[in-house]
C-alpha cells in the first residue's frame, strides 16, 4: 500500500512539476518585455543581461505614446479588426445557418471549399489579393486589410457556428414559427440565445487573427494613415539599430486589448472552441 501512495505522489509530483514549468516557459516571454519596457537603454544592453532593473523607467512609454506612430496605428487597428470581427460575425452566422438547416444544390462541395479555405495559408493568396485590389484601387485603405481578414476568418467562423446549430433540436424552431416568427427571426431568438459561445468564440477569434495580423497588412498598405500596429511595431528595427526599450513598451500597449478580451471571454471562448470541434 505504501509503495502504491508513493507511486502515486510521485507521478502527480512529476505532473505538476511538468505543469509549472510549461507555464513558466509560456509566461517568460510576457514578463521579460515588461521588465525590459521599463529599462533606461544602459541596463537594455547590460552584459550580461538582469531580470531586474536598478532604476525603472517609463521613458520608453512616453516616447512610444507621444513621440511614435503608435497612436495612429492602434486607431487603424481598432477600426480593422472591429470591422472584421463585425462582418465576420454577420457572415458566420448567416451562413452558418444557412448550412446548419438547409440542403441544396452543391452545399457539400462549399463545405469542403470552407476547409480548403480555412487550411490556405495567407501567403498564397496575398500575391492574387493584391493584383485584384490593385485594378480596383483598394490598395492602402481600410477595406483592402478588412477583406483580406475576411478571407481568413470568415471560413472558420462558419465551421464553428454551423457545428453549434446543428445541436439546437429543429422543435424549438418549429415551435418559434408556429407562433408567428419567420425563419429569421427564429435564427435570432431562439438560436442566437442558446449559440452565444459558440458566437463568442468565433469574435475572439476573428479579433485575435485580425488584430496581431501582419502580412496583409504589410502588403496592402503604405501610408501611416493606414498602416496597423504590427507594422508599427516592425518600424523600432532599423537596419543598424533596434530600439528594444521603445518596441517592447510598444508590444506591451499591443498585449493589453487582447489580454483584456481574452481574460473576459476565456469560458466562453475555450467552451466555444471545444463544443465546435467535437460536434462539427
């Protein structure tokens, strides 16, 4: 019995130890631009490099928010990830819908080109998104980074809210139009309100695909007026010098929307990408 106990504590010692230390191999990167944010640039270049600083700073800050582009790249990148996250929530559900209740004509082959679309990397398919939004003149605008976030987004948003629909029972629908309500408006209140993490789930998504985007948005825009806060952050590396102290501070105010959001959704975020993979 009690080579079986130490068996046991030994394997969920072993466990736990292995837990902490993912976590603090995850939680190392975040705590180590902080502790560089706040360092005057004698400590930045320090050999060999401290954990902690003698004298902390928030120079750094004060430059990144009134001396950078910062500012204006965090309103484009509200602007675009908002109408992203908007229009592809839209889309999702209506499409999503569509697939969940109604058979036609080529609906398994759409489904399938969702997959395929969902698996496209953005490199592929930046290069045809260019030459179309050239002819048009959508180059370095809003609209050329939103559609192109789309292409990505809106695929998956329509796996995972077509997998949460299909678990409404039809009677709660049939239930809703004997009433008087039509089809749509038995989508929004009946299905809506039982779908709202797999909805949630499909928003965090888009607005963390959207917000740390980089490569459309590299390609698609020239003008500061336009440009995101990757691409701003991208601009602290010179071609001689990094300035570390500024683009850490930099992607410490980038961190905390999505720290924000993803702490005030995690449940419904983690339950929504769970119950769509597992019924879909």
């Amino acid at each position: 019995m009690k080579r079986r106990r130490s068996s046991i504590f030994a394997q969920y010692s072993g466990s736990y130890l292995f837990l902490l230390f993912l976590i603090v191999f995850a939680f190392f990167p975040a705590v180590w631009m902080f502790a560089t944010s706040i360092k005057p640039i004698t400590e930045i270049f320090q050999v060999p490099p401290r954990f902690t600083s003698d004298h902390p700073t928030l120079e750094n800050y004060r430059r990144v928010i009134f001396e950078s582009k910062i500012p204006r790249a965090f309103l484009n990148s509200v602007i675009i990830t908002f109408c992203t996250t908007f229009m592809t929530l839209i889309i999702s559900i209506l499409a999503g819908y569509g697939f969940a209740r109604y058979r036609f004509s080529g609906s398994r082959a759409l489904s399938t080109g969702l997959l395929f679309g969902q698996m496209m990397p953005g490199v592929i398919i930046i290069m045809p998104l260019y030459m179309i939004f050239n002819k048009i003149h959508l180059i370095d605008t809003y609209a050329a980074v939103i559609i192109a976030n789309m292409a990505v987004t809106i695929p998956m948003g329509v796996i995972m809210l077509r997998s949460f629909f299909q678990t409404v029972p039809r009677e709660l629908e049939e239930a809703a139009k004997i009433d008087g309500a039509s089809s749509l408006g038995a989508l929004f209140r009946i299905i809506l309100p039982i779908s709202i993490p797999g909805i949630i789930a499909v928003g965090v998504n888009s607005f963390l695909n959207s917000w740390e985007e980089f490569l459309f948005a590299l390609n698609l825009t020239h003008s500061e007026s336009v440009k995101t806060l990757p691409i701003a952050v991208n601009e602290f590396s010179g071609e001689f010098v990094v300035d570390w102290g500024g683009m850490m501070s930099a992607s410490v105010v980038i961190s905390v929307p999505v720290l924000l959001i993803f702490l005030l959704c995690n449940k419904y975020f983690v339950k929504g990408l769970s119950d769509g993979a597992v019924k879909g």
